[in-house]
C-alpha cells in the first residue's frame, strides 16, 4: 500500500428520521472541523442500507430523508469540493464487499457485538441485514481504504470487530486493507429536552430542520431543575438541559448566571432563562436554516452534489476491488 498524501476518513449516517442538535454537537460540527484542518480525504456516506435494518417497513421515506441529511450536511459546512458526500446504496461496491467478508466470517463473531442482543429484544429485530449490519459496517469503512473513522467512546467496539476481521481477512488471503483506527472525537453531550438521552425514539429532541415556532415550543415545555421550584430555591445548573444548552448556543450568557442559580438568588428564574435559550438557539441555526432550505428548494442540485460524491467513491472503491479480487484469487483478477 503506497503512502498516501492526505489521511483517507470514512464516515456516515442512518436517514432514519430527522437530524438533530445533538446529532451535530455528535458528528457534524466534528466533520466540519476535520474537513477545515486540511489533513483528511474525507468521505461522508448517507447509509441508506443499514437504515432498512429497522425501517424495511417505511422505505417511502428514504428518499425524503435521504435529501434532508444531504442538505443537512452541507448546510452545516461540509463541502462538496473538499469531502465526497455520497449515498451508499449509489457505490454498489460495498455491497460485493459485505457480501465477499460474510463468507469468512463466523456467526459467533457478530452475536457477541454488544448491541446486538439489547436491540434484538428491545426492537424485535430479527433479520439477516440486522446480523450482518457488522459486516457492512466493515464494508463501508475498508472499502475507501481509510485509516481513521471518527467515533466517540460509546462507538468503539463497534470499530474493534471491523479490525478483527481485517485481520482475518489478511491472515486468510494477504495484506490489502489499512487497519481503521479510532479518532476519538470530544464532544458536548446534549440531554434530551426531558433531562434523559437525546433519541428520536423518546422525541426528546430539536430537529435541525425545526423553524422558529417549533424550536420556542420545544423549549417551553423543556425540563429544568426538578427542584427548583421557587425562584428562590437553590438550583443545579449543571443537571438542568437548559442551563446546558445555554452554555453552548448563548453568546450572551452571563457569567455570573451558574453562581446566582445555585444559591437560589431570586433575580434568575426558569421562565427567563427558556425565554433566553429560545433566541439563542433560533440565532444560532438562522444561517444553517436558511442554507438547509434552498439545498431542499433545490433537488436537482442535490442529486447533482450527490452523484459527484459517488463517482469520486466509486472510483475508490472500484481500485479497493481490484485488489480484493486478486487477493482472494477471483475468476478475472
């Protein structure tokens, strides 16, 4: 494997419902940091396969949501010149891929993933695609090649039975792929607006795509400080989602705001400071929601973006094959 000028990165997303603040404090703020620092060939794929894992019932909304991450994306300043965004289920070398990994790879290997039990029972899953979703995942990520995938703590077992089974790949046929290591992304971790995780299956969140009205109503019914009920009652700001969002999205908190809730001072209450976060959040996505709405006034523009990602992904992933097929001593390499 010859070296390679900038570090190769894959990441992506599930269009399985709408993008949300938490989401972007997660992932796309960190994306767009990485894109700008000018050390990474950056390929961002919209995961359209692993979302039918859970949402084969529902497939006429794939390609709304399809068009809604993509303008997500760049609205929140991915650049189409700089990072190849893409649909997966546009670059059908992964599928050949997965299919290629799921004849080495034993069944056991992907019943001990640590999610697979948790969300068999808790969703009912009981589908190939849900088993293999490892496999796939492996695909994605080793079909570009990329050294590094941006995760969080939480996703790094994930990542670890993608190393394992380039290993067993290269054990069974030789060295074609770079071991994906983790970059390990900080982030703020934002509560839902109920004070539990952010999820889409709780509804807890704010969309990125919500307008002004919507967002102020999100906010009203926001939890605070469960004992916090006077204004003279001593607060815990750091416990309370809208003191945390604040901390994030208020260019105008007061410094002295966590000192004065804390001590129950009777010059701060909640009312005031929902009212505060309203603005600050509907001023600090007014750009992003601007952008995000002509990208979506715009398909064609979209598809155009996204067919340009592809051709530059397929193109990487054809030249992966090539070298995958003669690994394994395939009937044309």
């Amino acid at each position: 494997m010859t070296a390679e000028k900038k570090v190769v990165l894959l990441s992506g997303m599930q269009p399985s419902g709408a993008l949300h603040i938490g989401n972007y404090e997660g992932a796309l703020r960190n994306w767009v940091d990485l894109q700008n620092s000018g050390k990474y060939k950056m390929f961002n794929c919209i995961v359209d396969w692993h979302a039918l894992t859970s949402s084969s019932d529902e497939t006429e909304l794939l390609v709304p949501r399809i068009y809604e991450m993509a303008a997500d994306f760049i609205a929140a300043g991915l650049d189409p010149e700089q990072t190849a965004i893409f649909v997966q289920s546009q670059v059908k070398e992964h599928a050949e891929l997965h299919l290629l990994l799921s004849m080495i790879i034993p069944i056991p290997w992907l019943e001990r993933v640590p999610s697979y039990k948790e969300k068999r029972e808790t969703l009912g899953l009981d589908n190939y695609g849900f088993l293999g979703y490892p496999i796939l995942q492996t695909a994605d990520i080793i079909i570009y090649r990329a050294r590094v995938v941006p995760v969080g703590k939480d996703q790094l077992a994930h990542l670890e039975i993608a190393r394992e089974i380039v290993r067993r790949f290269h054990y069974l046929y030789g060295e074609v792929f770079p071991e994906p290591e983790a970059l390990v992304t900080k982030h703020a971790v934002l509560p839902g607006t109920d004070g539990r995780k952010m999820s889409k299956t709780y509804g807890n969140y704010i969309a990125l795509g919500d307008g002004p009205d919507i967002i102020c109503e999100k906010v009203k019914n926001m939890f605070t400080d469960p004992e916090k009920i006077h204004k003279t009652d001593k607060g815990h700001p750091d416990r309370c989602p809208v003191y945390i969002y604040r901390t994030i999205y208020d260019a105008d908190l007061p410094v002295d705001l966590k000192d004065k809730c804390a001590s129950g001072d009777a010059s701060v209450g909640c009312v005031a400071c929902k009212k505060a976060l309203m603005q600050a959040i509907v001023d600090y996505f007014a750009d992003f929601r601007a952008k995000r709405s002509e990208l979506l006034a715009d398909k064609a523009q979209l598809d155009a973006i996204l067919e340009d990602g592809a051709k530059r992904a397929r193109e990487r992933a054809a030249e992966t094959m090539i070298l995958v097929r003669k690994a394994m001593n395939m009937y044309g390499s």
